[in-house]
C-alpha cells in the first residue's frame, strides 16, 4: 500500500463490548467500519449509525466462517474483551486476517499464572495468592481464567468456605485464589504507541458489579436472614478522576509493564490495556490484573476524558486513539508496526 492511502483499510470489530467506540472512532478518522454481529443483535449498531456494513453470523464462534471475506475487504480487526473471550486466545493467534496488536499477549492476560509472572517482572505490587484451599487464612477472591466480566468470582475466608461455594461451580477447574484487597478498586486505561514510543493515561473507571455493589441497600441484619452471597458479575460502569499526586506512579507502572513485555512476547504490548488495582487506605497500589487490549469502562469516554482533553484539541475516545494509531501507521508506511 502506498504512504497515506489509508482508506483502502477498513476497521472490523465483533458486536460486543466497546464496538460502539471502536466504531464510531474509526469514522472519526475517516475509515469504513464493519461490525461483525450475531444474528439479532445488529440494532445498536444500525440505530446509532457506526457501521458502514453489517455481516451477520449465527454465533461468534462462526467467525473463522468469514475471515476470507473480511480479508478480501482488507480489513483490520480490533480485538476487545467479547472477542477474546468467544474465541479463546488459542484460536485468535490462528487469524491470519489483519489484527491490531499483538495476539500473542493475550495468552499472557488470559493466564493468571503468566500474567503475574509478567506484572512482578514489571515491579508492580499484587496481592497474595494462595496455592491450596487449605492455606486460606484471610478473606481471599476466586477467580475463574479468562476475560468473562467478573462472572463466578466468589469471596471465601476459610477453606470450608471455599469448597461450599466452588460446588457451584463443578465445570470450572482452573482458578486463582487471590488475597482480597480492602480499598478503592481503579481501573487505568493506558494507551501505548510503537509508532511514538510513547505511553498516554486515556482515562480511569470504576465497575459497578452485580450485588456486590449493590447490597449496600440492603440493612446488614436482612442480607444475614436472606443469605445473600455476593457476586462481581460487571453490570456497568462510572467515571473516575484520580487525585493528580497519583499519575507520576501510574505512568511509571504503565511504561514498566510495556518493558517488561518486550522480555516475554515477541511484538511485546501496545495499544490499549488496562491495569485494575485496588488502592488501600495508605494509597497503595496493588495490582490484580492486566488487561491486555481496550476495555468496557473506555466505553464512558465516547467523547474524550477529562485526561485526554488536556492532550487533544478533538474528542479522543480509547477506539479512536486506535484508528488515529492505524491510519498514522498507513501514512508513514509502517503499517506492520500496528499489526501482530
């Protein structure tokens, strides 16, 4: 392709998740968008207009079905959380349709084993985790492997505790028992560039989960006679601004997890990701998870943040940021810098 000719690319994403943004940022920029969606789930994407085309299959796991035809239109597709969670990370590095970022960091974000290896190599403080139920001794979280939104995830406080509640669970084998945090759970919405080598903070959000946030409502002696047991199933999520003392450390955790992918993944990070910590009463940080590609909470950031404001003289959403990454790329004729 020639140096600028951007518009012979086109921007794809599965319906789900942050294709809103993804969308409606690659109009922004001036691409021809495509939303791959299951069959009757096309409304949101004909009502607020961001698709040029629509190709329905009947389940996202049919998408391999139309590679060939997203290939011929030379198209780009954008991973997000949905799509990574539909297609497991095995079979997204058998794309060979055009794919930004690189694919094989998702196996490092879907991992919990590797991804703590990743984030301990990068400095960055996370809580304990516990190799047997039988060592359980304080209030721990159970996480169940892969991008599912918090569905399953459990407290428990004794091993006693534990087994009860994994009965509820007898197809999931494969889980972390992670030391629960006391504090103010954040997530920080990075975005890096190859093409600038330069790491930006887009945003911040807080996740609004199931009952866990909201029994609250609820007097603590009727959630005892009612036996509710708390769930973190993400049902949606709020705006955040972090007080300004706080930002020199989190782009310095930012750029150090950027590094220290370059030690384990050929392609290394960029683009979007997300680090979720929990912040304590003394302000520290302690990392839980990385997310390593855009996530829901940039979606509250349609037209830009409070952050990137200061950067921009346009509304920059996260999805935006993308399609201005891939169309510089295209312009500078290094599009193979965005592509993994």
């Amino acid at each position: 392709m020639k140096k600028g000719d951007f518009k012979k690319y086109k921007i794809a994403t599965i319906g789900s998740h942050s294709a809103l943004q993804i969308l409606k940022g690659a109009k922004d920029e001036g691409f021809q968008t495509i939303c791959v969606c299951q069959k009757g789930q096309t409304k949101p994407y004909t009502s607020y207009r961001v698709a040029d085309e629509i190709i329905e299959i009947d389940n996202f796991q049919h998408f391999f079905k139309i590679e060939k035809e997203l290939m011929a239109k030379n198209a780009i597709v954008i991973p997000h959380g949905s799509f990574v969670s539909y297609l497991g990370w095995e079979r997204v590095q058998q794309l060979k349709c055009m794919h930004y970022g690189t694919k094989a960091i998702l196996e490092w974000e879907s991992d919990r084993t590797k991804e703590r290896l990743w984030l301990l190599d990068a400095g960055l403080n996370l809580p304990a985790i516990f190799k047997h139920p039988e060592d359980i001794d304080r209030p721990v979280i159970v996480k169940f492997h892969g991008a599912k939104g918090g569905l399953g995830y459990f407290i428990a406080k004794t091993p006693g505790e534990f087994y009860d509640r994994i009965k509820e669970y007898p197809h999931e084998k494969d889980y972390a028992m992670q030391e629960y945090i006391v504090g103010v759970p954040i997530y920080v919405h990075y975005f890096y560039s190859r093409l600038t080598d330069e790491l930006e903070i887009m945003s911040f959000d807080k996740r609004y989960e199931s009952n866990a946030d909201s029994i609250g409502r609820i007097a603590a002696k009727d959630q005892l006679v009612v036996d509710i047991k708390t769930s973190y199933t993400i049902t949606g999520n709020m705006t955040l601004v972090i007080r300004e003392s706080l930002l020199p450390k989190l782009f310095e955790m930012g750029e150090n997890v950027v590094k220290s992918s370059r030690k384990f993944v050929k392609g290394w990070l960029f683009g979007p990701f997300c680090l979720e910590m929990i912040i304590d009463k003394d302000l520290n940080f302690y990392v839980f998870e990385i997310s390593a590609r855009i996530v829901a909470g940039t979606n509250l950031y349609i037209e830009g943040s409070p952050y990137t404001a200061l950067r921009y003289k346009e509304p920059m959403s996260t999805g935006r940021r993308i399609a201005r990454d891939i169309k510089q790329a295209v312009e500078a004729g290094q599009i193979e810098k965005v592509l993994g």
